[in-house]
C-alpha cells in the first residue's frame, strides 16, 4: 500500500505530520487597525492554497505548514471563545538565566524535505501578507547528520509514538471547540559553542543525561539533575506528561552564530511551561539546567494552532 504522504501535499496544521530535513520558522506582528489583521486572517484561512502552490511542484517534497496565532491576536480577531489554557509567554527569571518573551502574533512553521520549497512558501506568504505585517523573527533549520543539535547530542528522543502522539501534541475532547488544535512555544536558543566544547564528554553527558555517541539515558546517580530529568514531566498521580518537539539546528558559522530552535506542541500549555520552570528557576530551586550555561534564550513566544477547520473559518 502507498504512503498516503506520497500522494498528496500535506493538509496545513498536521502537527504531528512526519519530521522534516528542512524548516522555517517565521514569527511575525501584525499591524494595528482592522484593515491589516483582516489581510492576516485572510491570508491564514487560506494558506491551503498556498501549500497545495508550491507543494505539488513535488509531492516527494512534502510542504508543510502550521499556523499559530498569539494570545493578543486571537483577541483582536474578536473570537467568541479562547482554548481554556491560552495565554502569552511569560518570563521566567531565574537566579542566572532567563526566558525572555518576546513579541509574535503569528507563527509559520513551514516544513519539507526540500530548503527551495520552504524558500518558496515564504517568499509567496510574505507578498500575500505585505504591508499587514512585520518579521520579528526568521530562522531556516535544517537536520544535522541523525538528528542532532549542535552540541552533539541526538535530539527528540523522548517525543511521543504511535497512539500515545495525538494524545500527547493535539487538545481533545475535553475542549471540545478546539478539539485537534495544539499550544505550541517556541524559543531560539544561541550556543557558545567554543565554550562547550572545551568540555570533556563525560561533563556534557552529565549536563544532557545522555551518551553523546549512542544515545544512551544515563542515570543522575543523585546528583545535580540532568537536562533530560529537568524535562521529565509527572503529575501529583504518577502519571508522565509527554510533549512533541520539532527542534531544528540553525547557524551562521561565518558570524559564529550557532543555535537551536525549540519548538514544542502540547496538548497542554502547563507541561511546556512546568518544564521551563525546572530549566530556569531549577528543581530543587536555585540548581538549573546546566545546559544554560552555553545555551542563550534569545526569544519566547506561545501560540495556539487551531484545527485546519478552525482556521479556515477565522476569514469569514
């Protein structure tokens, strides 16, 4: 039986549709007055179109998009109702580090196989967008060697598979209005990587909680917790709250620019936001993600990803 991804483009809003080689992340700000968020809302109620464009240019390249809106743009949009955990990014200031927050009213998580074709997508969305908006952010990913960051460590081991995927990304039926959408963070993350790699690898094993060249869990052994503890999520029940995670490298190595960009979809907002907690503020307080000390939080943005169904709905 054919993959039925091979058979057409993918429907816009597939947050669990399959991992890409090639991402861009655009976070944009929409001007004020109804004129240009009526051009935005639009244009996003109709970025199928704009999919199938460019996507049946080669089926084999597999374009994608989701679209999240910000907490203050679904207000202006004057929406009857608002998913029950929607909320902006707030900082989190630690005793060291912080998660910053920054502005976004839209975000385009534009996925392939193929850089062009995410080139393409773009280009074509920001003219259909013009004047309505402003780029606040823009980042080109890519997939680095079998999945890793570039720290070296393999990355996205913990997202969620099979049945336990929809569970874990997409709300259900307990929000009924929103059932299928998705609260999704997204954080742009420097690394010095010259501070790092004078490391040894057994140190930075111990900082991520795994083994740098297969990918083993390790345990803490009762010390200072791991980036992967830190980001193990269990409820006052025992129950383990998993998130899906499209993290992308991204660099510039002629401006000594290397990062990460974080990008999490969750059923529930407070599982992303209780595992940033553990990062900055620390679990036990005041003892935080080591990774911090060579990975810079330069942005901070939340968005809901309504339904395809919802979202079409959002231009009439």
């Amino acid at each position: 039986m054919p993959d039925s991804w091979d058979r057409v483009t993918i429907e816009p809003q597939s947050v669990i549709a399959p991992l890409s080689n090639a991402a861009v992340f655009l976070v944009l700000t929409v001007a004020p007055g109804t004129e240009a968020m009526d051009r935005a809302r639009g244009v996003i109620a109709d970025i199928g179109g704009l999919v199938r464009t460019v996507g049946f240019r080669d089926l084999g390249g597999r374009l994608s998009c989701n679209v999240g809106i910000g907490s203050d743009a679904w207000d202006r949009m004057g929406r009857p109702k608002k998913p029950g955990q929607f909320r902006r990014f707030g900082e989190i200031r630690g005793p060291v580090h912080t998660a910053v927050s920054t502005p976004g009213d839209l975000l385009f998580h534009i996925r392939a196989e193929r850089a062009d074709m995410c080139f393409e997508f773009e280009r074509l969305l920001l003219d259909a967008l013009g004047s309505s908006v402003a780029v606040e952010d823009e980042v080109q990913g890519f997939r680095y060697f079998d999945s890793r960051d570039l720290l070296g460590f393999v990355d996205g081991t913990e997202n969620p598979t099979g049945g336990s995927l929809p569970l874990s990304a997409l709300i259900q039926r307990d929000e009924p209005d929103f059932e299928g959408g998705s609260y999704v963070v997204v954080q742009k993350y420097l690394h010095d990587l010259a501070a790092w790699n004078v490391l040894d690898t057994s140190t930075q094993e111990a900082i991520i909680g795994r083994t740098k060249a297969d990918n083993v869990e390790l345990d803490d052994g009762g010390k200072r917790k791991s980036h992967k503890s830190l980001n193990t999520i269990v409820d006052a029940e025992g129950v383990e709250h998993d998130i899906l995670r499209d993290n992308m490298p991204f660099g510039r190595p002629g401006h000594s620019e290397f990062g990460t960009y974080f990008i999490g979809y969750a059923r529930n907002l407070w599982v992303i936001e209780k595992m940033l907690q553990n990062m900055f503020l620390g679990d036990p307080e005041g003892d935080y993600d080591r990774i911090l000390d060579f990975s810079k939080a330069v942005t901070g943005t939340t968005f809901f990803v309504p339904s395809n169904p919802l979202l079409e709905s959002l231009g009439g």
